[in-house]
C-alpha cells in the first residue's frame, strides 16, 4: 500500500464514484465530460509521488529547488533563458506591465475576445486598456484589428493565444514595432503552441503562462508564470512578487513596496511532473481535434479557423453554431457537457464598459455563437464521435433527446 493510500484500485473506485452511475433512460448515449482532470492527476501521481511527499513533510513549501526546477525546466521548453514562477497567470500579466515599466494612464490594445483576467490585469497595473475586435476566421487579434485599435497613448499590446491557436506574431510584431508598441503575450491557453516552429511565449518582451488547473499544463491549485529573454525584467517580476525584495544575501533590502506573488515549491513538483508528459498529451489534444474536424467539417459545421504557420495546441476546441443556447441545453440532454468562451466579450463586461465606444462587430457577434465541446488528453474517438451524432442530430436533425428512441 503507498503511504498516501491512493492504490491505482482506490483510483479507480473515486472514478467510478465521480463519474457517478448512467442516469436512466439513455439507453446507449454515451456521456462525454467536459475535461477530465482526475485523469491526469492520477497519471502524473505515481511519477511525483516520492517528491511531493519529501516536500510536504520536509515542509520547505514557498520557493526552494522545486521551483528553480521547474523555472529552469520550462524556460528551456519555451526556448528562453528566464523564467519566473508566480501565483497565477493573472498576476504574471500584471507583473509582467508593472516591471515593462507600464501603468499610469498607459493605454494597452486587448483583444475583446478573451477571458476577462487579461483586461483586469491592464487595469490593476493602473493602465488603460484599449480593446481591439477580432479576426472573424481565428477570433484572434490580427493586424488590421491592432490597427485599428491604436491610438497615440498606447505603450504596448497583449497578444491573446486563445484557445491553444498562437497569434499571427509576424505581422502583429511588425504593426507593434511601426508603433513602437512593447509586446506582451497572455499564452495562457497556449503552452507548447508555436508559430512557423517557435514557442508561444518567446516572441515579445514577455510571455504570460497560467497554470490553472484546466489548463493545457495545470498545476494542483493556481500557478503562472512570466518567460522573458531579458535578465533585468525577470530579476524585476522576481522582486515585485516577492515583497520588492533584492536577491540572495540582501533578503532584507526592500527596494520598493512589491507583494506576494511566488509560486509554491508543491505546485511546482505537480508540474514539473506534468510537463515531462505535456507533449505527448498535446499530442493527443491534436490527435482529437484533426478527428473532429473531419467529422464537423463535412457536415457544415464551422470550427474556428487555424492559420497555415500555426500548432495549434487545443485547449478548447471551439465551433460556431446558431441559436447556441439551444444546442448546448440539447446536448447536455444527451450527456455531452460544453463550455461557453465566452459569451460575453471583455469589453461588455460590467467593469471594463465605458473603455470602448466603438462596436466591436465580430468580438460581438461570435460572441453569440461559440460552443466549446469537450476535448482532452483521455478522450476516445468514440466519445469524439459521440460528440458529433449528438451534435449534429440537434443542429440539422430537429430531434431531442427526449424524443430519440
Ligand atoms: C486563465 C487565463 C488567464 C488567467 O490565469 P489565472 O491563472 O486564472 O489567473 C488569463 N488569460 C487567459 C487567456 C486565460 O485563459
């Protein structure tokens, strides 16, 4: 018996529980869940276990080896020399402004189509943010969208890798630097994915990481970080998460009033042990989404498009549908759960209207019609498949699943 009494049998049983049994009625509609996490957790635990164990009841929790580990690790898979471990990816994004030197009435371009944490860490860095609409293929910020958006305050732009698809970074680099714009990259929904074979993250000033545990690599509870080429705006994120402390010996020299923002030494074990397997589970996610688009595609479904020079690594696989509330409350009737991102687009949200007073026509309209269906490393085709009939019977088919037989 392993000391934490989670046997793979005893892994099995919590499964089993939580997956709960079939509801009756459904005959043999199969149920898809949205994600599942508990999946990876217990592949990842059997490799972490003695680490995770050591560190718990070694009780050196904040900081220490685990975490450079990990920071070293993951800046070299992204292909940059610096990488800082942080609380969250939220907090990476608004460390990463505060140490670029940006705040203060600083206007920054976001896109509108993004989850809300990108806008509310301009705003918490006492910066502006200036919101941009969408291509209406890649629901990505594109260079005539960034364009658009610019006005003369604007100090930088956060490129949003959304739904695992990196960004044009050729063209919006070069429309940033006519601009003299800094580049900030929220690759939270990205890791692993590149653009013409570079990782998501290593092209601006600095890449910004959540490790959420929804995420394409989640820790056990919040996590981020910030990657950057740059040793002195590492060294400043360093600090500015760590009670605007200087390094090493001069652990009680507070340069300025920073904060607590450090990543902790066991989400840091969870996941140095998820990314040695993080390729093979992108793989997957590929593996699955190429399955859907040859199911969906033929059958008139849109998916949101991918650019020739993208890996898009899927952390949500997204198609466009009318009348959407409709068809995700069918589809949770027969079993298949989905996930709206996200329904309302940044710039309407309650705290970041009255930023914006144009429309922002696609970020708007798309808005109405996204649908993420479910899609995950321990997925099978057949739940992909699945999917699909369920899918397709309530788009074209007119029939329910009350009254499928
Ligand atoms: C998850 C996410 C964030 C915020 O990360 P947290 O770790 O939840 O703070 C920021 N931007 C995008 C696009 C995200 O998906």
């Amino acid at each position: 018996m392993c000391p934490t009494g989670i046997s793979a049998a005893s892994a099995r049983r919590y499964r089993r529980q939580r997956n709960g049994p079939r509801p009756p009625g459904r005959g043999s509609v199969t149920t898809v869940p949205f994600s599942d996490l508990a999946a990876m957790s217990q592949e990842v635990w059997p490799t972490i276990e003695d680490d995770y164990l050591r560190c718990l009841l070694g009780a050196s929790y904040v900081g220490g080896a685990a975490v450079a580990d990990f920071e070293r690790s993951w800046a070299e898979y992204c292909g940059v020399s610096h990488c800082v471990g942080v609380a969250n990816g939220t907090d990476a994004i608004e460390l990463a402004l505060t140490a670029l030197g940006i705040g203060d009435g600083d206007e920054v371009v976001v896109p509108a189509n993004t989850f809300i944490a990108t806008a509310a860490a301009v705003l918490r860095a006492g910066a502006v943010p200036v919101f941009a609409d969408v291509s209406d293929d890649t629901l990505l910020l594109d260079p005539a969208t960034l364009r658009a958006a610019i006005t003369p305050r604007c100090k930088a732009v956060i490129v949003v890798h959304l739904y695992g698809q990196p960004a044009d970074m050729d063209a919006l680099t070069s429309v940033a630097d006519e601009h003299g714009l800094l580049v900030i990259e929220d690759a939270a929904q990205a890791h692993g994915a590149q653009w013409r074979g570079r990782m998501a993250g290593s092209f601006g000033a600095v890449g910004c990481f959540s490790f959420y545990p929804g995420k394409n690599l989640g820790a056990f509870g919040d996590a981020g970080a910030v990657v950057t080429r740059c040793p002195k705006v590492a060294d400043r994120v360093r600090a500015l998460a760590n009670h605007g402390r200087a390094g090493g010996a001069a652990r009680h020299q507070h340069d300025f009033a920073g904060r607590n923002s450090r990543l902790d030494a066991l989400q840091a074990i969870a996941l140095s042990g998820k990314l040695a397997m993080l390729e093979r589970w992108t793989c997957r996610r590929i593996e699955l989404a190429r399955h859907y688009a040859d199911r969906l595609g033929p059958a008139g479904i849109r998916m949101v498009g991918t650019a020739g020079p993208a890996r898009h690594v899927y952390h949500l696989l997204v198609v466009r549908v009318p009348d959407r509330h409709r068809v995700q409350n069918e589809l949770r009737r027969f079993g298949i759960e989905t996930g709206l991102h996200y329904p309302v687009p940044c710039h309407l949200q309650p705290p970041l209207r009255g930023y914006t007073r144009e429309r922002l026509p696609i970020a708007e309209q798309s808005a109405a019609e996204v649908l993420s269906l479910p899609l995950f490393p321990h997925m099978t085709r057949h739940q992909v498949d699945a999917v699909c009939v369920a899918l397709e019977t309530v788009l074209f088919a007119g029939v329910t699943a009350g009254t499928a037989s």
